[in-house]
C-alpha cells in the first residue's frame, strides 16, 4: 500500500471513529497509570489492519464505555523482546487489564503469570496466551481453516481431485496458525491430489513467501503448481508476485483478513479469495471485557463458551464466525459492512474491472 493511500485510509477511519489515540511505544514508560487505564498491546504492523482498524475500535468503545478511561497503546512491530518491555511497563505503571495480542504466545505465558500473581488481568485478543489469562476474544480459526481449504476446492472446481497444492502456512510463534493449518488439511487432504511443498513463514513474510513459493515453481516447473494456499494476505501478496513473476495466471490463490491489496487482487484475478474477520464486534467485544474487568464486573454475558490453553482450562472466550470473500460476493460483504468501501477498492488501475463486477453501481 503506497504512502498516499495509506494516509487516506488513515483519515478516513479517524473521521469515522471521531476518537483520540492513546499514545504508543514512544510514549512515557515510567509516568505512573491512573486508576482507569487500560492497556493494549499489538504484535506487528505488516498486517494493515492492527493500526487501521483494532487499534482504532478499540480505543472508540473504551472511550464510549467510559469517559475517564485511558487507552494506553504500544505496537510491538514483530519483536517478542519488545512486547516484553512493553508488557513489564504497563505493569510497573500500574496498569490492572491489559488487551494481549501476542507475538510469541508460549514467551508471553510467563509474562501474563507474574503479572497475574500482582492482580493485572489479561484479556488475549485474536491469539490464545498461555499463562494465566482472564479471557480470550478471537474467531474459531480451526473453522478459519476449514473456510480457507474449501475456498482453494471451490476455486479449483472439477480440477481439484488433480491438482498440486502448495500451503504457506503462518508463523510458527503465532498460536493461531497451527489451527489454521489443522483446519485447511481437513478439507484438502483426500480432496487434491498432492500437498507438494508446505512451510510456516516466519513473521508472516511477504518477502518470505514470495521467495518460498519462487523456488517450488522453479523445482517443480510452470506447470506443477496447480494452487497455493497462503494463510494470510499478506503472504498471498508476495505469492501472487512470484506467480507473476513465473508468468503463471489463474492458478487459484487464498488468504484472509480481507485486506484493501487482497480485495484490489480479488477484483483483478489474480487472487481468488480472502477471508473476512469482521474486526469491529471482535474488537469492540474485547473493550467491553477489559472494562467490565477493569470495574470489577461479571463478563459472563460477553464470554458464552470456554477454551483451554496449555496451563488454564475453562477461561472464559467468544469466538466469533468467518466467512469466503471472492469478487462476486465482495459487494455483499466488506463493502455492503462498510469495512472496506468500494472507492478505496476501486482506484484507477482497477475502475474497469471494478465496473464489470457491479461494485461501483
């Protein structure tokens, strides 16, 4: 995403939200917290949408929940050594609830267990912490998974009994990915002819995927590579440039997070699909929890099921549904949900395809 747009995007959703932003890492670590703060802490900034959206509808509910309330906010850009420093501050400034999405899961089990033993509850955002957590908010990513294998079937129609399936799965630290793997092997495995070649990208890399998946083309030929699953966007981005890169069109390609270079890829052919977490109700649903924590009140009501990590069992969780994005129902999805409007799709390069599908009606 080029510079300019990014700064649309930006304004854009600042307008919308009409919110102030709780300062980030640059902020002053050692100021004391106040009585109502409440902290939040994101792995990385690769994916768009952590800045452009969580961040954003989090800090809006907080605000609407509770005037007094701070948001104090920290980006870890990938690295587990800085979301520790980052965790350890909020909790030396005296911060009681902290919205958790880890870089390293199993790193951050040890963290949120001392921050437990000091009263500090952690509410885990979209991947499971081990440790001592008082609730988690996320999608059902096995059935993600599942949604993202049979996106690859459908893409591939009466050809996928033959076909050669490439699988670039995410980040090995990430808690997510392995449910994400489990829940697309389900649906492939038996269905396709081969799984050829599959790979965790560390960091969820672009450059990474690109790279993997260009040397698989060259080992197996222009022709031996029938589809790719790419376990997000961003990696289905670099994928889909080594597919050019080889000359390589219609071989079908699938992501998830609906992200605005996924959806323009959707509309230009050359990825087949992506999967829509709507982050609103995930995000605004984890505020509500970290403020009824923070008062001292029950989330029962917020938190209907449970789920197990590797040292707690029956924490309280919400787990909320996906579903396929392709470009016949993009306009009955994100667009149609405002999460992604038509004009930021839409740009120039892509006004004509854009037209043919009926998205600028």
């Amino acid at each position: 995403m080029n510079a300019a747009l990014r700064r649309m995007i930006t304004g854009a959703m600042a307008l919308s939200l009409a919110v102030p932003l709780a300062a980030c890492g640059g902020g002053n670590d050692d100021a004391g917290a106040g009585p109502e703060s409440i902290g939040l802490l994101l792995p990385e900034n690769k994916a768009s949408r952590y800045e452009t959206f969580d961040r954003r509808v989090i800090s809006s509910r907080i605000s609407t929940l509770c005037l007094e309330c701070k948001l104090d906010y920290r980006n870890a850009g990938s690295q587990v050594d800085i979301q520790k420093r980052q965790f350890d501050a909020l909790v030396k400034k005296g911060v009681k609830v902290i919205i958790l999405d880890p870089v390293d899961s199993e790193a951050a089990g040890r963290w949120v267990d001392a921050a437990a033993k000091k009263g500090v509850k952690v509410v885990a955002y979209d991947r499971l912490v081990e440790g001592d957590i008082a609730a988690y908010v996320s999608y059902d990513n096995e059935k993600i998974g599942q949604l993202q294998g049979q996106g690859i079937l459908d893409a591939l129609g009466s050809q996928a009994a033959a076909a050669d399936v490439v699988m670039l799965n995410g980040s090995a630290t990430d808690p997510n990915a392995p449910s994400f793997k489990k829940g697309a092997h389900a649906v492939l495995d038996g269905k396709v002819h081969k799984i050829i070649y599959e790979r965790s990208i560390p960091e969820w890399s672009s450059d990474e995927a690109k790279k993997q998946l260009a040397k698989v083309i060259k080992d197996h030929g222009p022709t031996g590579v029938d589809a790719v699953y790419s376990a997000n966007d961003g990696m289905a981005g670099g994928a889909a440039e080594a597919l050019a890169s080889a000359g390589l069109k219609n071989v079908p390609l699938g992501g998830q997070d609906a992200e605005l270079p996924a959806l323009q890829r959707l509309v230009s052919g050359t990825q087949s699909f992506t999967i829509y977490k709507q982050v609103r109700p995930e995000a605004e649903t984890a505020a509500e929890i970290a403020f009824r924590l923070l008062r001292g009140k029950s989330i029962k009501s917020l938190a209907p099921t449970t789920v197990d990590n590797k040292s707690k069992s029956g924490i309280p969780a919400k787990l909320f549904d996906a579903q396929i994005v392709t470009k016949q129902n993009m306009k009955e999805t994100v667009i149609r949900d405002g999460a992604v409007p038509a004009s930021w799709i839409c740009t120039k390069d892509f006004e004509a395809a854009c037209k043919s599908l009926g998205l600028l009606d």
